[in-house]
C-alpha cells in the first residue's frame, strides 16, 4: 500500500529559497509508485501545499491534516526538507512529536543542540582525533563589549557567524582587528538566527564535507567531498553560485586519512544521537594533519549539485533508492 508523505519546505529565513530547491529535487527523485507525496510550504505567515491546478490549500495545524475539497489527507510521515528555523532547530520535530507524526530528521533535542555551534562543540569535546578550533560565544546582552572580548582570547585572522544560523548566511572572515565590529554586527543581524555569535580562529587547510546516515545495518559513511573555492572561504555566494567552488567526490584523502574521518563521523553521530541522514564538515589542517570540527548539519541541501546526493552517486546508490531508505526508517 502507498504511504502518503508530507515534503515540508520553506521556512523562516534566507535558506527559504534553498530549501524549495531542494523539495523539488527530492520531489522528482521519490519513488512515485510506493508514496503520495504533497509537498507542504512553511512561511511565517501560513502552511499551505498548492495543487497542480495552482489552488492552495491550507494544513489544519490541529494535527497536520490537509483538507482538499472535502476530503482530508493524513500523513503517514514527513520529510523535512526545510533548512534553518523551523526545520532545522527542533521546532518542527516538537510540533510533530506532539502531533504524533514521523518525520526523516534528527529530533527535537538534537536539531535545537545542532543548531547552535558552540553548544554543539562542548558536547563533542573529547572525542579522541577531534579537533575544535578556539571560540568564543557572544550572546546579545555582550554586544557593546563583544569586539574586546575576542580580541582577549582569540588570535587573527577569525570567522565570525551566527551561532544558529546555516548556508553561511551573515559570516565573515576577518583579518584585521578593524574590521571585527562590523562582522561581528552583521552576524547579530542575520535574520533568525537567534542573536547569538560565534567567532572562531581560522585554522588553514583543505575543507571536506562527510554524509551519513543509519541503514537496517548500521552507520554509512557517504564518500567524502572536498570542497576547493576560489572566494576567501566557503560563503553563501561559494555555495550557490556557479564556478565559485570545485567539489570533488570522492575526495583524495589517504586510506588512513579516510579511515579516520569515517570513524570521527561516526563518533559525532552517536555523540549527538543524530537519525536520518546529517553532514559534517571539516577543516583537514594543513601542517598537522589533523581534523578540525567546522560544523554539522542536520538538514543538508538537496539539488542535484548538492553534496549528499554527489556522495550517494559516488557510493553507487541512487537518489531515489536513499530517499526510500530515508522514508522506510522513519516509519519503523
């Protein structure tokens, strides 16, 4: 029998327009003839999915049901495809724990800890190979005196983001300290992202982005990709724009190299009591060739071009065959 699927996308900050690329992605990758899927828009303003005839019908938030034209769809499980808030901070996995609907991602504990990057790297502390850059976190109370309290515990050159934020939205690499106030305002300005920062020292190396998720046998580890760009760092504009960045999967890591990266992505998986599939990235540093933590994400972007479905062709499988994969564990 068909199980009918919610494709939930949108959201509530500038990852919007990212996150409706990525449903229509997965959209046309999902096997049509085992699930009825209705992709689900999120805005501040309404939830809505709009039919191919182009009228838009409204979710009951009640219990996520949809009604069309007298009849009323219920949801066998989600699929959250909706980067940042409120996909991505546990406030969608907690209105569907209350609703009491699966759905593919992390929970809400998790998604909300994830969210925030210095709460996730004192939790990962410890982890034998890992690697965490120095940090400092800001809090909006600190603002006026923010800049000073990098400049004491913290050396040049620094990244500075928004703690909660994603798509590297409102980061800035900062090489002089006349130029931290103003980083350091633009990522407090980032649209709900929280008012929180984060400013780390710049560690120099080659950067990877790892995918993983459980299977009925246990952790995959995705081949990894290696992300080279041509920007100062990875930002917004690397990401999304074409001929900014060469991504190259599998990336050219030694065997020890890969081996270690893979049991570091599983360390951090089982440490966050992540589900569903996630990305980690890392900084490889140049002169000790050591993995440097950058971030994970728990609602990683899905275009063709994207790094999950790069690293799914890579290990052999195909999109449509990991989305399944994706659905059926949710559902067990």
């Amino acid at each position: 029998m068909k199980r009918t699927i919610a494709l939930v996308t949108g959201g509530y900050t500038g990852e919007s327009e990212v996150s409706l690329k990525s449903a229509e992605f997965v959209y046309q990758q999902l096997d049509k003839s085992a699930y009825d899927i209705y992709t689900i828009v999120i805005t501040v303003d309404s939830w809505f999915h709009v039919a191919d005839n182009g009228v838009k019908y409204v979710v009951n938030r009640d219990d996520f049901s949809l009604p069309i034209d007298g009849r009323v769809v219920r949801f066998d499980a989600a699929f959250i495809m909706l980067h940042g808030s409120p996909g991505e901070d546990g406030r969608l996995q907690g209105y569907f724990d209350m609703v009491g609907l699966p759905y593919t991602s992390c929970d809400a504990l998790t998604s909300a800890l994830t969210m925030n990057k210095a709460y996730t790297k004192a939790v990962l502390a410890g982890i034998p190979d890992l690697y965490l850059a120095n940090s400092v976190q800001l809090f909006d109370s600190q603002r006026a005196e923010a800049a000073e309290l990098v400049r004491q515990a913290l050396s040049l050159p620094y990244f500075v983001k928004p703690n909660a934020g994603g798509s590297s939205i409102g980061m800035t690499k900062v090489k002089t300290a006349d130029e931290l106030p103003a980083a350091i305002e633009k990522a407090f300005s980032a649209e709900n992202t929280g008012k929180q920062v984060i400013v780390e020292e710049f560690v120099e190396g080659r950067e990877f982005s790892v995918g993983v998720y459980r299977r009925a046998a246990g952790l995959f580890v995705l081949p990894a990709t290696e992300v080279i760009t041509t920007r100062e760092f990875f930002d917004f504009e690397a990401k999304y724009m074409p001929g900014q960045t060469e991504e190259i999967t599998p990336a050219a890591l030694t065997t020890e190299q890969r081996n270690r990266v893979e049991l570091l992505v599983k360390a951090i998986y089982t440490r966050l009591n992540c589900k569903g599939m996630v990305r980690v990235d890392f900084f490889l540093e140049r002169h000790t060739d050591n993995f440097y933590f950058i971030e994970i994400n728990t609602v990683p972007g899905q275009t063709a071009q994207s790094f999950i479905p790069q690293q799914v062709r890579a290990a052999g499988m195909t999109e449509t065959a990991f989305y399944g994969e994706l659905i059926e564990s949710a559902l067990t």
